[in-house]
C-alpha cells in the first residue's frame, strides 16, 4: 500500500469528514480510505450504469413487440 500527505484541507472540509467518519464509526483515515476508493471506481459504475440502462430498454422494446405479436396470434385464433 502507498502512503500519501494531504495539504492545506480546508478547517470546514475536515470538520465535515471528521463528522461523517465519526457517524461512520471510522477513523479519519479509514473513511477517507473508502472516500477514495469510492471515488476511484465511479467512472466503471457510470459505465456498467449506462450499459444496464441500454440493456433495460432494449429489453423492454423486445418484451413490448413480444406483446404485440401475442395479441395478433390471439386475435386470428379467437376469429378461427
């Protein structure tokens, strides 16, 4: 693991990253840790995001042309 000096954090910044570690029940260190690493990884979860999303809609349009042809496949069964 690497090891890394923050300066000149602002007193306000600090105090709310002191306040939420503390909510956290975690040290300065560890919630700025996890800070980081959150921040590290949302570029990949805004792509696995857009990628769900278009997979949600191309799913939809399948499910809502599925529907469509149903109801013409019951239509010329019920005139039979």
């Amino acid at each position: 693991m690497r090891d890394f000096l923050l300066r000149n954090i602002p007193d306000t910044t600090f105090a709310f990253m002191k306040d939420r570690a503390d909510e956290a029940n975690m040290s300065i260190n560890k919630y700025m840790i996890a800070v980081l690493n959150q921040h590290a990884v949302l570029p990949e979860i805004y792509q696995m995001e857009s990628k769900f999303s278009e997979l949600v809609k191309t799913n939809i349009a399948v499910i809502d042309s599925n529907n469509q042809l149903n109801k013409q496949i019951i239509r010329i069964m019920e005139g039979e």
